[in-house]
C-alpha cells in the first residue's frame, strides 16, 4: 500500500507542475478561445 501511495503522490506532484507551467505558458487562453469557439458554433451565433 505504501508503494501505491508514493506513486499517486508522485503523478499528482508531476501533474501540478505540468498544470502550472501551461499556465504560465499562456496556454489557458489559446484552449479557452477554442472552447468559446466551439460554444458558440454549436449553438448557431459564431
């Protein structure tokens, strides 16, 4: 059980610091754009 511990402590540490370098990369809002793209297609205004 310790060693499955380790290991989802581990992939959460790496997935934090993956998190925050797209971040801090900008690449929140080149996704967001997407999105709000995709939204408005889908309900017929963009």
């Amino acid at each position: 059980m310790n060693k499955r511990r380790l290991l989802f402590f581990g992939f959460l540490f790496l997935s934090l610091i993956l998190i925050t370098l797209g971040l801090l990369g900008g690449e929140f809002r080149v996704v967001w754009q997407k999105a709000v793209t995709v939204c408005l297609e889908c309900i017929g205004i963009g």
